[in-house]
C-alpha cells in the first residue's frame, strides 16, 4: 500500500513542506496539503490538488483534516 497517498503535508508555503508537496505531485501521489489560513484553501488546492484547514494551536481542528490521513509531515514534527 503506497502511504503517500494518504499523507497530509503541512508548511507548504514554506521552502520545504513546498518541495515535498512538489515532489510528490510530480509522483502522481495523491496527498493533500494543509494550511491554517483559511483564504489559502482554494489557492493550494488549485497548486496541490487538494487542502485541508488545520491550526496547529487549535486541536479542534486536527480530526478533520487528519480524517483518513494515515500520517502527516511538517518540516517541524512528523505524525503517524
């Protein structure tokens, strides 16, 4: 089972989290990218294919944008 597809990548707006979510739109993986910003939901999903709110100082937001998420990367933590 190819994992990627189920990741969520977060800080791509950032010089990182941008080259992993560029890398693996290049590989086809189906992936979304999350983002606290609400404004830049339709912005990253039109770039990354699809995004997903999460603010990582507000746990409310973590069940829906990790629903069926089996991990998730950041250049700071990785969960899964």
């Amino acid at each position: 089972m190819n994992t990627s597809s189920n990741l969520l990548v977060l800080g791509v707006t950032g010089q990182v989290g941008n080259l992993v979510a560029k890398n693996l739109r290049r590989s086809s993986a189906q992936f979304s990218v999350g983002t606290r910003r609400k404004a830049n939901l339709e912005a990253l999903a039109d770039q990354f294919g699809a995004a997903r709110f999460i603010d990582l100082d507000d746990p409310r937001t973590f069940d829906e944008a990790l629903k069926t998420r089996h991990g998730a990367f950041s250049n700071n933590w990785l969960y899964g």
